[in-house]
C-alpha cells in the first residue's frame, strides 16, 4: 500500500489493506452503565431501541432494520466508560488474516469464543495504536427482523448502527492503522490550515468507511483514546426531531446535548444526546452513498464555520471535552489517555 | 339572512344565523361498533387514540390535542351506524336559542342532562332537515392534555377531531339549514355544470365551518342521511403515512380504504379507514387558515379529476357507495335513506 | 371588562373589548431595510416569498396561502427598524370604533386613505401606551393564491404571516391594552416566580391572539418598545429545516440566529432569522388550535428550562438583546426606548 | 459457481461471478424522446433534475447528489423507448473480462471509445440473454455536486440515480445471467406457489444488488425484453409527495401513475411517473442497507396482496401492461418482444 499521494494527507479510494482482511462494517458498540434499569429506560423504553436479549449484567439490543442479534450491549460496571468497538468480517478467514497482522505488528490479540457474547461467533479483539479497543466478528445470530412490523415501532425508531467516533492524540497516526493496515477508505476529512511559515497542513480528523456511505469509523484530534459517541442511523429527519420531543416530554431535557443539526461534514442530519451515564449517542440521517472505487476525498478546514454544523452553530464545550475512556481488552480497566498533538477544536469554539 | 347572490350556489362569508345561536366547531362523532374490543384494538391500540374513560358499553376517547373528555364515542350496538354529530356552542344560552328556533322550524328536540353522558354539560339534540342527528353542547369535562406527552405518543398520533362528512340527498336544502339557520360559512363548493339547455348549476356538495379553517361538516350529495366519515386532525403527511404503516404492519391493509394522497378540495393530505365494523374515518393534515370574513367560497366542477384527488387518482366506488346509517334522536334506531337527487359520483368513477 | 380573577395575571377566555372593535387578526409588518435589493434577495430569492408588487421605494410580499396583497412590506430607509404592526378587522365600522376608543384613551390617531398603502383599504393607525405602532385595515386587494401551484414554490415556503413579537418595559400595562381595550384572548403566559416575601408574581410575558391559534401578537418584557420578530407560518417542520440549508447553502449561516427546536410556549417547531439589516423574523410550525371561547391560559415560570426551548437549549443572548426600533406613526422617526421593569431574560441565560 | 441451493430459487449472498468482473452500481439509464424540450421540461423544470449538458439529440442530466456527469440521459428519436443500461464498474480490467465472458457466452460486443457519449469513458455494450441492452463503463467526468447547494434546489430533489426495472419473459434464465455471470446479490423475490401437482415453486422476479441496498435491476416476468421503469433515490418521503404536487400543480396529472405508497419488497416509499413520451420513472426513497455476504434473500408470495404495494391497494393494469421497448445495440432499433412464461401479474389485478 502506498502512501497518501504528495501533498495530501489522506489516501484516495480504499486502499488494499496490508492485513489482508475483509472488513465490511462497523457492527456494534458497548457501554458501561452503573444502573442498568436507568439504561434500559432510556434506550428502550424512551429511545425506542429492540431488547433482544438481558444476562445478569448486560443488555443487547437492536434497531428496527436489524437481523442481527445486537447493534449495542450495555454492560454493568462501576463507571461509564466504552468496551470493544465491534466489525463485521466477511468470514473467518478474515479473522485468522486479522491476527496475523495485529502479531506482526506488535500489538494485543485476544481471541473471543463463539457464544462466550451472546449470539456472536468466534472473534478476536486487539488494541489499535492509539489504543481503541477493537473486535472482530465474522458471524451473527440471526433475529427478527422488525422492518416492516411498524404496528410495533416505539421512540425514535433506530433503524441500525451507523460509526463510531473517537478521539485519538495522533490522528495521522491512527489514520494510518486503519486506512493501510484494515483498508478503510476516507470520505471526508479535516485538516488544520498550513502555517505562515509553509508548514503543511495537519490531519485533524477522518471520516474513515468500508460500507458505502460516509463512515464507519471517525477519528477526531482530542484526548485519547476515548469513544466519543456511537452513532445510529435513523430513517429520515422527523425521527430524530422525535428523539427530542420524547425526551423532553420525559423530562430528560439534560440528555440533549447538541443538536438536531446538519453537518457540513457528511451532510447528516444529527442529533446527540447522552446517556444516564454521560455515555453519547448521535442519531443521523441522510447522508450520502460511496460506491465508487475513485472517490475522492472531501476536504474542509478545522475553522470553517459550516464544517461541523452546516448552519453555523458552535458546539457546546462539552462536545469537544467528555468522551467515553476506553477498556484495555485486558483487564477490562479503562485506560490512561494522553493529550493532543494538535489544537482540540475551531477557534470560534473557546 | 340574505339568500345567496344571484347566480352563485353559496353565500360569501359566514352568515348571520337565524338561530341566533353561536356555533364553535365540531366537537366529537359517534360510531356503532359490534364488538367494542375490536374497535378499542383499531382505534387506541393501532392508531394511538387517547381512552379517557370506558362504561359499560361504550369508550370514549381523545387526542393528544384535547383538552376536552373525548372527541369519538364508540358504543355498543347491534349494527354499525352513526350517532349524533355534536358540536361545541359557545354558552348555555346558544342552547336555549338553538332549541327555540328547532322548535320554530318544525324539528325534534331533545333534551340531554349534564352528566348524562360522561364528562359533557347540558346538551340539546334535533334531527337536520335531511334527518342527520346533531347534538350541541356547552361545556365538557377538562381532562390532561397530552400535547407535549410526548414520551406517551403512539400510533397516528390523532391531534383532534376537524370535521364531519355528510351524503344528504338533497345538497342545497341541508346547506341552506346549516349555512342560513345555524351560521356555517362555505369555504369551498362542487357544482354540478349547468345543462346545455341552459339549466343552471346545481349544488354537489358544501364544505362548512364555524372554526377557522376549511371545515367543520361538509355536505356531499348522495344516498342519505348518512355520515360519510368523522375527520381527524394529524400533525404532519407523516402521521398520515404512519397510520397506513401501522396497520399494514398489523396485518390490517383491508382497513385502508383510500389514499394517502391530496384533496383538490381543501389542499389537506388525506387517508380513509375503515374500521372492524366499516365505519370510515378520514386523517388529515395541512389545510389552511380562514379567519377573514369576507372569504369567497371556492368553486370546483364535479368533474374536474384533481377536486377530489389533486393527484388524479379516483377514489373507489366503495368510497361512494358505503356510508353509515344514522340513529333517530329518538329512538336510537337507524333512519332509512332516499336516493339523491343528482348523479352521485363524477364521470371518471364508474 | 372586569380584570383577570384574583391571583392570576391574565384573563380566562377572550375578553369583551372596551373599544367594540372586532379584530380579525394579524395581518402584516413592515420592516425598514437600507438595502432593498439585498432584502429582496433574502426574502424572495431564498426564502421564497411571493413578490406582489414592487414600488420605488418598497416591496410588497406575501405568501403561498395568500389572498391578500401583502403580508410584510419591506420599506427602504437609512436604518433597520419596525413599521406599523398592522391587524385586519371585521368591516370599516370597526375602524371608527377603534378611532373612536384610542381618542379617548388619549392616545394619537392617524388616518390612512384607500390605496395610500398599495393594495390596502382605509386604515387608521395609533401608537400603543407602550408606543408599538399599530395599523387597522377592514380590507385589502384580493390577490391569486398560489397554494396548489405546487410547480412554483420555491425556498422555505412561506405559507403566511401568523403573529408579531414585541418587547416593551412594562408587559402588564400592555396586555390589559390588547386584552381589555381591544379584546385578544390570553392562549399562554410568563410569569416570575413570587418573591420570598410574600410578592405576588409578575407577568413578564403574554401570548395573545384573535384568530384561533396560539397568537397574533405577544408581549415579552424588554427593553422597548421595540418588534422582537414577525412570525410566518410554514406547513411542516422540514419546510423549517429547509430555511437553514437553503440559507447555509447560499453561505448566509450568520442570518440563522436560533434554532431549529420546539418552544415549549406554543409547542411549535420554530426558527429565527436575521434579515440582512439584522430585522428578525420568524418560521414556525404546528402550534395548535383554540376555538373555544374557555380556554385557561397555560402559565410558564420564567425559568422553566423548557418554556422558551422545548429541548431545553438556552436562546443566545442577542436573541434578548436586539430587536427593531419602532416608528413614530406621526414622524417615522424610531422612537427611543426604555428599560424593562422585570430581568430581560431567564436565570440560565446569562 | 454453484447452482442455487436445493429448494431455493436464488442463491443466498452475492456469487463470485464466472466473468471475474467488479460491477459497482447501475450508473445510468437512456430514455427515447420524440420533443426534447418537452422531456427538458418534464426533467429538468418540473421534476428538478440538473441538466450537465445538451447536445443536438441529447439531455445528460444528473441529481443532487451526483458527483458523476449524468445519471440519465434523454435522446431524440422517433418513437419512445429505452437506450443501454449502463453500470459503472470497478475499472478498465473489467472491461477486458467482461469482453472475454460475453464473446464466451455468444452474446453480441460493442466498443465505446472514450468520449463517444459525452463525459463517459471507454465502455462495452452487449445484449443480455433476453435482449437487455447493457453497457459497462469505469471511468466518468467529475462534475460539481450539488449536495449542499440547497439554495438551487427544485423540484423533487432528485439525489441519485437507483436501479432498473426490467421485465422478461423467463425471469430465471436472466436471473442466472446476472447472478452467476455478473456476480449479482439476490435481495428480495418473488415465486409463485408451487402447483396442487407438486411443481415446484417458480421465479417471477427478482430484486437484484452489486451495490449495498436493495437493488441495482430488478427482473420481473412479463413481455419482454423491455424496461419497465428507472429508478431513482430521493432524500425523504417528503421529496416523493413534493413529485405529486409539483406535476398536478402543472395540471400533469396524467404523468402520475402509481403511488405514492410503500413497497412490501424493498420497504422503499415509491411513486411512479410517466414522461411525455410515456416512459416511466420511479421515485425512491427509504430501502434499507445490505452489507453482509451472508444475506438471506427474502421471498414473496405473488399474490401477496402487501408484496406489491405494502398498503394492500392494487396496481394499474398500465403498470402491467406498458413498458420500454429496447434498443438493439448494433442497429439502435427497437427489439421485437416475447411473450411471458408465467401469469404476468397478481390475481388482486385483473
């Protein structure tokens, strides 16, 4: 895999992966919850997601697009934090394929039995560079799927998993990881201005995809490694403006944070909201289909105006200062962050 | 009161009324159901009805709008069928001038005790030249408003009831009862074309209203009396489309009668149901504001194809053909119906 | 009139008016703009209201619900500022009435001959005991309505002007002006919370309204008096989100000033813009229907989160801080204005 | 590749195709038109559709959010019909093994050389085994999106182009073509029950993807060969509505054949319009996301009264009856049509 053409920061296309692994999906995301029946109230009963399956500490739950047994587990633990950030492989294969690499490029491998996660085959788990706890899946237990069970619908009606976003220290150096080694494609990026002195300009973020829309990872300069929100794919606008509605009608006008919005980047209609245990959720509709092999990647500067919200509105300092520490695959501890390489957010934001 | 100028079917504005009685708005339909959990499973479970109370033999049920006790009363009988159309005046005293002026007309009057149904005041019911059973009431019972409940929400999401929808045999003598005795203003109209012998036009239909928007009873000629459908006011074409999911989804698509789509007439986005037992309801969304007193009806050919669907499709003939019988005052059994006096349907529905 | 009931700072229901006067409602504003090609640009390029008739100095718009000539006239001159608030009115001998009345309240009286405004009838104006410039008209020239020309709507959709939004320094004398001398109907209320010693609470702000929505007008405690914004009512909620892109894609993010959310006052979906001149406006949608001449106020404590935004975003302070100076009606001048009585804002936005 | 497995009539997942070719996406469709202006008209001024380029026979128009030259193309002829269906591929290779597996097969070759159609690349034409006029190309020109230029939408917002709509007389030979000779995924199908006999069940369509959602072409069983519609993705079932009231507010009514109204298969909100030369386009919106190579294609019943139009109404006989005769891709003549080997429609239409 060659590097990034000259003068650009990110690669063209989906690169041909050095690990030779065949990712097709962000699948699904974890948090720590310290009250489990406060968790289940607010995806379940208010935000409308499927409960698919409860063990003593965990839940698993759906949207309505799903066949998979779970886009997100919520896991008891004594603070919030995120466990595994979960993908899909085409088949085992690619699992084999994946531990090779992460070995041979000294980094963690835990191996995951079949059914030791409820409705999930065998997986592996590494820790990237950066220090995002990672999984790898190549098989689902197949559920109802409630697509077209609209007498049933509840909340904001989440269709499926779309991203994770996370906040790294060094994003050139997580974008690498990803881009070379797993063979995401970028889609959209950030980069800092160049300096008065011809500094080049500098990776601020990447909107990093293997299914065709805009992403199935994003990495953000800021403290790291930390998951910044897990994001979920609604059916269209009025959903989302739903979510809003629902909370605010349940007295939990505290849980919307940012939002509802249209992001420059992607051009998603958003909204984030955080859970009892501050852990954030983004709800998004409408983006827009990559298919081809050639696209190439959109760039905006850190202090455009309409690059994070389309209609000029800052984001709160809260979204630029809390995020979700990461487990060690490990120990299941969370880990130590680091600060920064580069300046964690637009000037207009302060 | 004046008659119509000369040479329109309709009067411009709101007359003053004969009665002297102030007229607010439709209040509340009632149906006939064989078999009230059926009807309670259509109409709470399905399509997300508010049950404010249920006796013996009948439910009554509101919006999330309502202030009011209820705006559908579903009672127990042995047929389907329809019970009075009631509508809101604006004090007692506009019940004493309505029961004068029934009296002075030759019509029934009918004397209800507050409390006699649940949650309304004192009311007075009489049966329309047509024989169509009206009710009017002056106060009801206030109960929680749900507006902003929205973590309760369900189903289509009624807002509140708009309008009632007549077959009388006879168009023009009902319009002028309702437009020159009780003060409706016509805020659009059908007009047959006049004859090539020079025959002039004739009144198809009428739609009325004392509230401020296109109606609060329309008046369609047809087999009659009978009420054609209670109309219900959603927020939004998506409540709309949410209804035709749901039910769909519920394995109900034989209760889809007609539409989605848009009304020439009043420019609302439409849906008819029919309930377990056929009674029809129509949802409706976006019509307009008529706050102005010197308001010119809006004329519209029987036969032009976008009066009834602006998007050119026909309604079915079961659209036409099907309507529910209504009860005497007096004795709670169905009236029998004459046959219209003009062609009951346009050209292009055959 | 009698005064509101004991313990409350408004009156139940809408009070017969002292001056007889029958006011319709709203009907338009008139905004002073030192640019009229740019205002032309921003309300008719991409807003997409209707332009009726353009003269040397003024434009003349209106919506796509519109009958009437004009719903907001945008005037030039050397600073941006409020013209007459002006209010339809049953027929011309409510005109006199309300001359009549403002001379013996002793307050000025201006009269405005047929045509002098384009499109508009005979008019008399007043400057209220606040000093918001006010305007009556009993007619205007009927105009082709473009609501089923769906293949000429173009930007946010403009369906009509719904209400005026002022802020004057003392909102009690104010109300009772619009309540008792001219009859308007009290639909929802702010109100400071009691003091610690036993103080009564104060009425900070008031809905008020003629037509049978939430309001034609409100009164909010400021600095003033000046015209906060002239409200327009769009059919949906995407119409209003439609605004934002439209104006974010045109590169004008600096004229969305707050929103899109939901006011818990009203419930209805709103957005504020700022108008080249930095004259606001505001699209709005689903509010709700009051018809019944019984309505109980709904009351607001001024630091209920979710009174101004449903979701519980705090509004910016220039939202508080800037609004339209006023016209004399005699003069043209911009009056000078005064401090409110009460805190200008909520404890949370500071 | 191995045949379908045993009892079923698809083969589960996406095959790897006996041409070794990487189709991406149906790219683009070519629709016959007698009046070029009125076609533009249709497209571009009432539809939305932006226009690249004109030459002296063609329109190449393309959607909002199209990065790529054209998505339709529109050329003068003398009577209706349908041009190539052209699928972009992964690159140039792919042309080559494309070449090599059509000249295996028997079928026809054309060469395209760069430039031949405007913006387009080098391609390859053939004739699909039922006589489907296709072509592949790798590379298109870059042109503007317009994605976020909302300030110059019109119409009905047309994002991309979708998929095609074919109908052939025996669906499962084509099938097996597009399956295991192009590598296609089988979504959705639809088979008729098996006889009172014991025949098995019979393929009478299917919903067929290279890309990830529902389709890229669709088979159905009918006269054939001929296109019966192109498809295209709108943002929101909003845009759909936007269709219907922008055509009639035109008094096009006539151009409105079927819907709107929800698909059983696909899930998709869908419209069906008729140009001026009667050729058919569908307007999309809403499927769902297929990334997984473990997809279960999901069978219908014909007469599964919800397959069609979820909803349960029927569709028009038209929609049976009418559809695009096909260029031959030597000649440009229209190809003569066969007869289908099954029932060509549902017994609910008649």
């Amino acid at each position: 895999m060659s590097a990034p053409s000259s003068g650009s920061a990110v690669h063209q296309g989906m690169p041909a992966p050095q690990s030779g692994a065949r990712i097709i999906r962000g699948g699904h995301g974890e948090y720590r919850v310290t009250d489990l029946e406060a968790a289940r109230h607010f995806y379940v009963d208010l935000l409308g997601f499927i409960e698919t399956e409860r063990t003593a500490d965990a839940l698993y739950l759906r949207g309505y697009e799903d066949r998979d047994h779970h886009n997100i587990i919520l896991r008891t633990a004594e603070s919030a934090g995120a466990g595994p950030l979960s993908f899909r492989v085409q088949d085992d294969d690619d699992l084999d394929r994946l531990e090779r690499y992460f070995i041979q490029e000294g980094l963690p491998v835990r191996s995951i039995d079949a059914g030791q996660e409820p409705g999930q085959g065998r997986a592996i788990r590494t820790q990237s560079p950066a220090g995002l706890p990672l999984e790898f899946f190549a098989s689902m237990e197949r559920v109802e799927r409630m697509l077209q069970q609209f007498d049933q619908y509840r909340g904001a009606q989440v269709m499926r998993f779309d991203h994770f976003n996370c906040q790294v220290p060094h994003v050139t150096a997580e974008y690498r990881f990803f881009a070379e080694g797993l063979g995401f494609g970028c889609s959209e990026y950030t980069a800092t201005d160049g300096g008065p002195e011809g500094q080049p300009e500098q990776l601020w973020a990447a909107w990093l995809h293997r299914k065709q829309n805009v992403h199935d990872i994003a990495l953000m300069n800021g403290i790291g490694p930390r998951v910044h929100h897990l994001g979920f794919w609604l059916a269209d606008t009025l959903a989302v403006l739903r979510a809003c509605d629902i909370l605010a009608g349940a007295g939990m006008v505290e849980s919307i944070e940012r939002g509802p919005g249209r992001h420059g980047i992607s051009n998603a209609f958003f909204l984030y909201l955080r859970d009892p245990d501050g852990n954030r959720v983004e709800f998004y509709a409408n983006d827009y289909l990559i298919a081809d092999p050639d696209w190439e990647p959109i760039r905006w500067s850190l202090d455009d105006p309409r690059r994070a919200t389309f209609w000029g509105h800052a984001a709160p300092a809260s979204w630029f200062d809390e995020a979700a520490h990461c487990e060690s695959i490990t120990t299941g501890e969370l880990l130590p962050t680091s600060a920064p390489q580069l300046v964690d957010r637009p000037q207009h934001v302060t």
